[in-house]
C-alpha cells in the first residue's frame, strides 16, 4: 500500500478520527491529515518521522510503496522573504515530493526567512518548491539572485527594467535597469512552484 492508505489504516487500528490525528500533531483542522490521506498533499520529513513514532512503525512500513512514487529532494540554504541574504548553497535536508513533480529538471526547496512574501501565504520557516530556471513569466514568484545575495518575490519586466515585488505593502518594490542587471548581476535562479505551511 502507498503511504496515504498506511495512514488511514493506522489511524483507524488506534481508533482515531482525522481529527484526533490532527490534534496529536498541533493541527488546528482536520483536513491536513485529511489532504495526507487523499494524497493530494504530502507530510514533511520530520514530520514522516514523529508519524511512524507515533503509530511505533518504521519508516519503510509507513512509506509503503510511496517509496517508489515519491523522490527525494534537497533543502538548499535560506532565501529572504524580506532584506536580502547571502545565498547559501549548502544542503540542509530532504523532502519528499511526488515523483511527477520532479519531472522536467532540476528541483529543490528553500527555507524561508523575513515576512515580505506573506500577502502570497509564504511565511517565515515555510519551504518553497523551486524548478531551477534563468526565465520567468511576468508575475511569477522566483528566486533572484542580486550579486551574491537572494531574494523571493514577483518577478515584471517592463522594457528593459526588471521590477521586484514584494507581496507585503511596507516593503518597496526593487527596480533594476538593464545596466545594473549586468553589472550587479541580477538573474533569476528559478520559479517557485508551491510551498510547505508550518503551523
């Protein structure tokens, strides 16, 4: 069985509801664990962990055949979600992603810092999903790197110039000419293509 029918049969040997799961883990509604058990969404790492120490099963008993369904992805560093960062390219975990996700290209998460994304529902910890790109559509969330620092927000062009939005009013938006593209550099390091809530 794949994982989110593993979850649904360990809830019920334990007589839980989805509802009793979820308040065993800090969740203030049932539908995240009931998301896990549709797969329409996916656990985090360490959150698959406190699962199979709950239920007191190994990690392969809870994953199942999701094993083969799901790849592994790395969390590289921290991008800014407010003032910029060094961008650090240094591995700090993993995360499990469907495999068709992982189609395509390259992908890996970030951890987010800094609150100027929230008006996009990306909040301090959360960790964004990214497909490595050097072009983006007008409006999407990317990752920039602006010399040696990063940065998270909507990407616009507008001629030449390429404007910086934050989703949060108090932070202004970042407009770079064509010249200072070339010279700081500012380029694009990928798209954003969802993210992890922590509650």
């Amino acid at each position: 069985m794949a994982f989110k029918d593993n979850l649904r049969a360990l809830r019920k040997q334990k007589g839980l509801s989805q509802q009793d799961l979820a308040a065993q883990f800090d969740y203030k509604s049932f539908t995240t664990i009931q998301k896990w058990e549709d797969g329409t969404s996916f656990p985090p790492s360490e959150t698959l962990r406190r699962l199979a120490d709950f239920f007191r099963v190994s990690m392969d008993q809870l994953m199942g055949e999701t094993q083969e369904d799901a790849v592994s992805v790395p969390i590289l560093g921290i991008v800014r979600g407010g003032p910029l960062r060094l961008a650090e390219q240094e591995v700090i975990g993993q995360e499990w992603v469907d495999r068709s996700e992982a189609r395509g290209g390259e992908h890996f998460y970030l951890e987010v810092t800094g609150n100027s994304m929230i008006g996009a529902r990306i909040f301090p910890g959360d960790l964004v999903y990214v497909k490595r790109q050097n072009q983006i559509e007008n409006g999407q969330i990317g990752v920039v790197l602006v010399g040696d620092e990063a940065t998270l927000k909507r990407v616009y062009f507008e001629g030449d110039r390429m404007i910086l939005r934050a989703e949060n009013e108090t932070y202004a938006p970042m407009v770079f000419s064509k010249e200072e593209i070339d010279e700081k550099p500012v380029r694009i390091l990928g798209r954003v293509l969802h993210n992890k809530i922590k509650f």
